[in-house]
C-alpha cells in the first residue's frame, strides 16, 4: 500500500501520488499516459497531471489497481494542480 509521507515530490498536487515503492515496471504509463511520466534520472514513475476527467479517472484508477507494488496511492488530498 502506497505511504502518502513516502510519495515523490514530483507528484502533482491533488488525490493520485506514487511512492518510493515504484519498481519502473511502465504500467502506469501505459495505462494512463496522459497522468504518469517518468523520471528518468530517478528511474520511477509519478503523477505528472490529476486526472480531470472521467476517462482519466478511471485509467488513473486502473493503474492504482494494477500497480504490482502497490505504490500508487489515492489519499493525497483534493487540490489539482
């Protein structure tokens, strides 16, 4: 389960967030490309843009569900960047 308090500072503000059990296993960015990059000096994914649509909800949602390490969490607050 994804620890708010572990997440990357690269995350953008609001709900979705990954932490540092990222593996760059790139399903995230598969499967919601339009809110996961990746951090190529790091090595790892992170929340690049909010969802702000249902679409991007729901993939968004996909990846936190699919994630093998589970290191993408939800509780990182309201605000949207």
């Amino acid at each position: 389960m994804a620890e708010l308090e572990n997440r990357y500072p690269e995350n953008a503000s609001g709900s979705y967030y990954v932490d540092d059990q990222c593996i760059d296993c790139d399903l995230c960015r598969e499967t919601a490309p339009d809110n996961f990059t990746r951090s190529e000096e790091g090595g790892y994914s992170y929340v690049h843009k909010q969802p702000s649509n249902e679409e991007e909800e729901s993939l968004s949602m996909e990846a936190l569900e699919g994630c093998p390490v589970e290191a993408i969490g939800k509780d990182g607050g309201d605000a949207q960047a």
